[in-house]
C-alpha cells in the first residue's frame, strides 16, 4: 500500500472518530430536535476552515517578525526532520482567549474543553460588506437567522462569514490600509455580540484579522465578550462551504500554558 493510500486512509478513520465523539456529546447537550448535526456520524464530512501558518500570512501592522521557522535537524546530518519555530499567539488562524484583554480571565488552557464544540451558526455578510468594507454586524441579520433556523442555541459558535478570506493571500488588500494608516475590513458590532451573550454563544468568529472592524481603536467587542468569557476565532479561511445551519464546530487551539491565545485548528462537521 502507497504512502498517500495510508494517508487517506488514516485521516478518514480519524475524521469518524472525531465525528462519533462530538456526536455522542451533542446528544448528551441537545434534545433529538435540537440536535445541530444530524445524520449518522460516519457520513459527516469534516472541513478545515484555517489556513496554514506561515511566514506569508498577513500581520497586524506593527508586528515585528510575527513567525519563524529554522531548520533544527535534517535528513542528511541527523536522519530526521525538524524546525524551530517562533509565533506570536495572535497571527494566522488563532484563538483570542478572554484573558486577552481582560485581567484574571481564562488563559488560553483554561478554557473548558466543553466550549471548543458546538453548534456552528453563520451569520452571511457578503454582500454587506462587499458594499461596505466597515460595515459591522448589525442585530436584525441575527434576528433574520432566527426567523429561519429558530432560536440561537445555549453554547453555540457565532462565526461571521464577510468573504475577505479571499484576499488572504495579498496582505496588503487583505489589511485593507488606507493613506493615516486605518485599517478597513468588516467585525461585529457591540450591539450585535449583546443579543449573541444573552443568548449564551461561548465564541465568536471571522474571516478577518479581527472581530472589532478595522478602523476601530478601542476595541469595544474585544472588551465586551471577553468580559463575557467568549474566546474568538480570527483569520478563519473560506466559509462558504458550511450552511448558515446544521454545521458543528470543533476548535482546536494549542494549549498553550498562560496564553492570551495562540494558533488553531478549526473544524467544521457536515452533514
């Protein structure tokens, strides 16, 4: 059997694993009718929905060497491959945990492992800020989901699909930065992330390099959820695959001792 076989094979036994997993605890959180995936769980398929972490990805401006990778062994000389690598928590697809701009809230490892699955509900932005490149969430976009899909569910990750993620791999586009040095790219407003705290969302997400919009300077949704113990998820990669309902999500940050947040996984299950 070829390497590549084994590979597919593997990572597809590993993809039904973590399905039945996550299944079986959504069964335990939600009543038959509320259940956010359905279906068996073997048949649900599994999206990466981060980008890679590498020098190439886009900083915020200001971040000095933000990622670097050496060589620490190679082939030739040890017999083995591995590097060294440097990264700011905050760069590439990455968790903000509370702790990130509020003083004594959980680290990064504290979390419970019990907020990193739930029910994905997305909340499509597109055209709002295809129009508007500092446009920010407005509440009625998540009354009209819940005109459709029923009641945001206790636990759930409200991620936000703008489609900047198709800038990604021009930094400069993806920034957005005017001639004063702004910023301009889509977020969430404080109203919104309100109503998303009353109804018991534990994160939030983006296709951007943050949930506050671009041009902000105080961070007000930062300040807000944060207090509130919601985690965020920044730089997320494309999101047009997952439907605005049904999507479950599983988040996998590096646990990293006493961090404001740092590189992650995420992965979405579909039906």
């Amino acid at each position: 059997m070829d390497r590549n076989r084994t590979r597919a094979i593997v990572l597809s036994l590993l993809s039904a694993l973590v399905a039945v997993a996550v299944f079986a605890q959504a069964k335990k959180r939600y009543p038959e009718d509320r259940m956010p995936v359905r279906g068996s769980p073997g048949r649900l398929r599994l999206v990466d929905i981060g980008h890679a972490l590498g020098p190439d990805n886009p900083a915020w401006p200001g971040d000095d060497k933000p990622f670097e990778a050496t060589l620490n062994a190679t082939y030739q000389k040890d017999g083995y491959f591995t590097r060294k690598f440097c990264s700011l928590e905050h760069f590439g697809t990455h968790l903000d945990a509370p702790a990130h701009f509020v003083a004594g809230a959980w680290t990064v490892d504290q979390i419970p492992s019990g907020r990193l699955y739930g029910p994905a509900v997305i909340l499509d932005t597109r055209e709002e800020s295809r129009r508007d490149a500092d446009y920010r969430l407005a509440p009625d976009k998540i009354a009209q989901w819940e005109t459709r899909n029923g009641r945001i569910p206790q636990g759930a990750i409200i991620l936000m699909r703008t489609g900047w993620a198709e800038r990604w791999s021009d930094a400069a586009r993806y920034r957005n930065m005017d001639a004063a040095g702004a910023m301009h790219f889509p977020g969430f407003s404080v109203e919104a992330v309100k109503v998303l705290v009353e109804r018991g969302a534990v994160g939030l997400g983006i296709d951007t390099l943050s949930v506050d919009y671009g041009p902000s300077k105080d961070f007000p949704v930062h300040h807000l959820s944060h207090g509130a113990s919601l985690y965020h998820l920044e730089n997320l990669a494309d999101l047009s695959s997952l439907p605005e309902a049904g999507a479950w999500l599983v988040v996998a940050p590096i646990k990293l001792e006493g961090g404001s947040g740092g590189p992650a996984r995420v992965f979405a299950l579909l039906p």
